[in-house]
C-alpha cells in the first residue's frame, strides 16, 4: 500500500512538473507589455509607413483579413481546417473590434511569441511559426501601418473548432511540439551564404511564409516549418509541391531570372503558378521590389535537391482503354489551347508535354484545375490572362479521368493512370468545404 501511495505521489508531481514546464515554454516570454517597449512607433513616419505597407503586401496579409466584398485587413474570412473553421481578426485600429488598444509591445508579442494582447495563445493559423523570425523594426514598422488604417467596427465570428482543438490545453500542447519562437530560416550549405541568400530566406520563410503551405503536415496539422518539400493543403483540395525537389517544384536548374518573372507575373518559360498560390503574386510577391525578387530566387535556386530529377520514358506509353478514351476526348475538348503535341502556346496556354503540374505524383492540383478551372495571376506584367474552363458538368468522372491519363502517359510524360475514384474524392471534398 505504501509503495503504491509513492507511485502515486511521483506521477503527481510528474504531471505537475509538466504542467509547469507547458506553462513556463508558453506563457514564459518575459515581454513587458506595459513598458518602454510598449511604445507605439509614430504613425506619421512616411518611411515607416511606407516599410509596412510594403511588408503587409509580401505577406499578403491583406488576403487572409479580409472578406469577399469586405473592407481591406477588417477580418472576419473563414480559415477552413480539418479542426473546424477560424475566423481572421480585425487589423484596423478600431478599439472595440481591432487593434485599437493594442500597443506596440502586445502586437509584437503576437508576431514572436503567438499570444494576443490579452495574453491567450493564438491559433496556428496565424503564422507566428514564421513571423517569429520578423526583426522587430519590421514588427513596428507593420504595427505603424495597420495602425494608420481607417478604423472598422467588423464584428468577427467566434471560431467554431471541435473539441478539444479550441482550447488553450490542446495549443499549449501543439506549441509544445511545433513552434520553437524565434526560429530562423534554413540556409543552403555555408559556402552559398551570400547577404543576397540570406536576405531570401528571411523573405521566404518570415515575411511570406511560404513554407507554411510548402511543408508537409502530420495528423496534428503540424510539420517542420524549416522544410520546403511539399504540403497538402486539405481544407482547400490543393497540394502546395515540393520547393526543393525536381520532379515538383524545384528551380534549383531554373535561371534566376525566369524565377523572378514566375514571382512578379505568375507565369515564366518553364511554368505558372495556380490555386491558391496565384493570389499569393496577384496581391503579394508581384510588389516585391526586384532586390528582394532576386534575393527570393537566388534562395530558392540555391537549395538543394531532395531527389533527382524524374526519369525519362524511352519507349511508346502503352494504349490502355483509358489512354484511347482520353485521347478521344482531348480532341474534342482541349487540342485547340493545348496543341497536338501537347505544347501549348506560350504566353497563353501551358504546354503539358513536360510539364510537372502533370506528372507529379500528387493528382490534386491537376484535378482542380481540370473539374473547376482558373486563371493565371493578374499581375502587372501579365495583365490579361487567360483562363482555363471548367469541366465539372461537362464530363462524369471516368471521362475526367480518361482524359487526365491521357496527359500523363503522352508526349513522353509517362505517370500513372488516373481513376474515377480519384476524381469522385476530389468532388467530395471540394463539395465539402463548400458546405
């Protein structure tokens, strides 16, 4: 009985002991909000409000806190996740619904520590996993401009998340595992650490936050923000490809110039962008000076490949039903943008021969685009794209997927069939979300 008493009394002080741990990594940060930090920056600094504006656009901040139709930074758009839906929060400087009573100091502890102005921990997606790395002058220079901003009284939504995903305990849980603040980015091997490379990388990982769509998640929606190598996005049906690999969407062999021209137009010699990703150019990266262009695409060319590049087919695909029946209705539906042999026509319409948005082992992106089309950015330097129609009631799934098999087994490509389950999946989960 006694020895069960001790037991007993050693996984108290156990469980104690990490409770305190949990609370010292997560509310430990020792910043003073009420101190000389606390200072707000001058509003009236035309170099600093021009700073963060200019921050606020690399970010793309402005997408997230803002609904269709809604004032710009007013909040109140719904973040969809596998653990219930978010709301964005209120930028502008309204004291009831925004951050009006904020101070400098609170607006930073969010940003490097992930807690709010009222000291509770905030939710992942807002990417304090990457605004960590932010240098304070850039954290007031952003608090300055939102601050500048017309005040709006926006109301935003109670997040509605599933038990027990909403509750301080679960975050200070995840913290525990994902978020490590002050986190730097990654660089490429020593000897290709220029002030240019390293200037990339903190664009990349702090500013943009690229990798919290471009590294892969677990179950728990957390991952290793230092990686590049390919995310799903599930809320959205998109796969975020791989940053470092050849087969995805490496440009370790891409001229940097041609990755300049991808980041401020969507569209370069050697592809364009898509989905999510072309309002992240539309209202970001194409207003990024061509310094800081250049600085993001010597980074990403500078990093090294995870794996080489896709293999070659040197012998004719093999004419399934499905290849026939796709190569049937390639003709009737796409050869007049796409070609015969599949090569496009530049500046208009991609070509798919060679292409890696077709052969990636990942369907996702090619089915979107497929059942409900798109656009390319509408960028300064690409200002009149054109679109690609949707085929959702045009074509049943098996035609879909015939025709998506087509694409990747001609012309050279040679990936794998695509099925109609994997076109049904994809219909439902979209389906889904629009619920």
């Amino acid at each position: 009985m006694k020895r069960l008493v001790w037991i007993g009394g050693g996984l108290i002080a156990l469980l104690l002991l990490a409770c305190a741990w949990l609370w010292w990594i997560n509310f430990g940060d020792g910043v003073d909000v009420s101190g000389a930090s606390a200072t707000a920056p001058a509003t009236n600094d035309p170099a600093l409000l021009e700073r963060g504006a200019y921050l606020a656009r690399a970010g793309n901040c402005m997408a997230c806190h803002t609904t269709r139709g809604g004032v710009a930074g007013a909040g109140g758009r719904a973040i969809p996740t596998p653990f219930g839906t978010l709301y964005t929060s209120n930028l502008t400087p309204d004291a009831d619904t925004g951050i009006g009573q904020w101070n400098a100091a609170t607006f930073w502890r969010a940003l490097h520590y992930g807690r709010g102005a009222d000291g509770r921990l905030l939710y992942p997606a807002f990417p304090y996993t990457h605004t960590t790395a932010l240098t304070r002058e850039d954290a007031d220079a952003l608090f300055a401009h939102f601050r500048s901003l017309k005040p709006v009284r926006t109301q935003v939504p109670d997040h509605d998340l599933r038990w027990p995903y909403g509750t301080q305990a679960a975050l200070a849980v995840w913290r525990a595992l994902y978020f490590k603040a002050g986190a730097s980015p990654s660089l490429p091997a020593p000897g290709k650490n220029s002030p240019t490379i390293v200037r990339g990388a903190y664009l990349t990982y702090a500013v943009a936050h690229c990798s919290a769509c471009h590294a892969p998640r677990d179950g728990w929606g957390g991952g290793d923000w230092q990686s590049l190598g390919g995310g799903l996005m599930a809320s959205e049906g998109w796969y975020a490809p791989s940053l470092v690999s050849p087969r995805e969407a490496g440009m370790a062999d891409w001229p940097v110039d041609e990755i300049v021209a991808l980041l401020r137009t969507g569209v370069a010699p050697h592809g364009q962008v898509s989905g999510p990703m072309t309002e992240v150019v539309t209202q970001g990266t194409q207003y990024l000076s061509e310094p800081d262009l250049r600085a993001m695409a010597d980074y990403l060319k500078a990093l090294p490949p995870t794996e080489g590049p896709a293999p070659t087919r040197d012998r004719p695909p093999v004419r399934t039903s499905a290849v026939v029946a796709g190569e049937k209705l390639y003709q009737q539906h796409c050869v007049d943008c796409h070609g015969a042999q599949g090569q496009g026509v530049r500046g208009a319409y991609p070509p798919l021969a060679g292409n890696r948005a077709v052969t990636m082992a990942q369907t996702d992106n090619l089915l979107q685009t497929l059942l409900y089309g798109g656009f390319a950015p509408d960028t300064a330097g690409h200002p009149r794209p054109f679109g690609m129609p949707p085929f959702t009631l045009v074509l049943s799934d098996r035609e879909i997927a015939a025709v998506l098999t087509y694409l990747r087994a001609s012309w050279g490509n040679g990936a794998p069939e695509v099925s109609a389950l994997d076109v049904h999946r994809m219909r439902s989960r979209v389906a889904s979300n629009l619920r």
